[in-house]
C-alpha cells in the first residue's frame, strides 16, 4: 500500500518497520500513548496518533502527505477511503488532514515571551484551526453540536460510521493552498 509505514517511533528512536516483527509494532502501539509512522516513498506520509494524556483528554489523529500525490485526481477519493478507515481503527475524539507546512504556518504564533512558537493543542479550549479534513468524534460532536457541525460551509459533510462528522473544505487539499495565496 502507498501509505503502509516504512518506519515508526513511539518515544524512542525511528525504527524501520521491515526489519521489526509487526508484532512488535503493535505491542508498541497498545502501549504507548504517542505513536507515529512515516513513509518516504513514492509519497513522502506521516500519521500521528496521540492517545488521551498528550492529547489533553481526547484521543487525536493528524495525517500529513505530500502534496504531490493529491496531483492524480483518483487519488483524493482513494485518500478519504483510507482516512476513514485509519479513523474508524483508532476512533479519535478529533482528526485532521493537511501538509505539513500548512499546520506548522497555522499553529506558528509570535509570542512576546517565548519568540516564535507553535500552538500546542488543548481541545478543551477549541479547535487549534481548520484543515482540509475535519474528522469530529462523536465526543467531539456533542461538544461542538450536532446540527451546527452539519450546517458548516464546506465542499462535504460526512456522517461516521460511530455518529462522527467529517468536514471536508474543498475537493483537494491543493485547492487550499491556492484560495491562501491568492489572498
């Protein structure tokens, strides 16, 4: 698969996943509270998953890919499938799709004590930003209000299939970079 991992780091040190028993992987996985894979080819991917304490309480998901693979018009639908599927294993309380680049600029503030810093997220205070993808657990939901989670502006409202909402905000994540350059 193009987004199967080629490594992961739980805390420790990167380690290549070919050269690591699978059952060590997912050991890792059941027991840590922070967990991220990465791919380098033929798309440079990244997902995080934080679990409860790092995550202020909630468990989260951020999924990062190059942009150059959202180029093949066949490949945003075929992306959504699997992101729902990589939501519908870890059920997050909130979840979100975007570059790299984007959430580092997005959560980037310049902060008169400490110089330029990024945001850390506290879902307790609110959403950090808006990405392409918006994943909402049913937690989340609750908090944020059914109905007015399904009257948002965007592209596409998905129900979950555990009563979560997804917000999609254009038909491809290159669309935002171009609508943020242009103003």
């Amino acid at each position: 698969s193009e987004f199967a991992p080629e490594s992961f780091d739980s805390g420790g040190k990167w380690k290549v996943v070919d050269k690591v028993v699978m059952g060590t992987v997912l050991k890792k996985w059941n027991s840590s509270n922070n967990f991220l894979m990465r791919r380098e080819r033929p798309y440079q991917s990244e997902i995080a998953v934080s679990m409860g304490f790092f995550a202020f309480g909630f468990n989260t998901i951020s999924i990062w890919v190059d942009q150059k693979y959202f180029q093949v018009d066949t490949n945003v639908s075929t992306f959504l499938n699997f992101s729902n599927a990589i939501y519908d294993l870890i059920q997050p309380t909130y979840g979100s799709i975007h570059q790299t680049e984007d959430a580092i600029k997005m959560l980037t503030v310049q902060d008169s004590h400490y110089g330029q810093t990024v945001v850390p997220i506290d879902l307790n205070k609110g959403l950090p930003t808006i990405y392409w993808a918006n994943y909402f657990g049913p937690e989340y939901v609750e908090i944020m209000n059914r109905a007015k989670l399904l009257s948002t502006p965007c592209e596409e409202k998905r129900e979950l299939s555990d009563r979560g909402v997804v917000l999609i905000t254009s038909p491809s994540p290159l669309l935002i970079d171009h609508k943020r350059q242009e103003h």
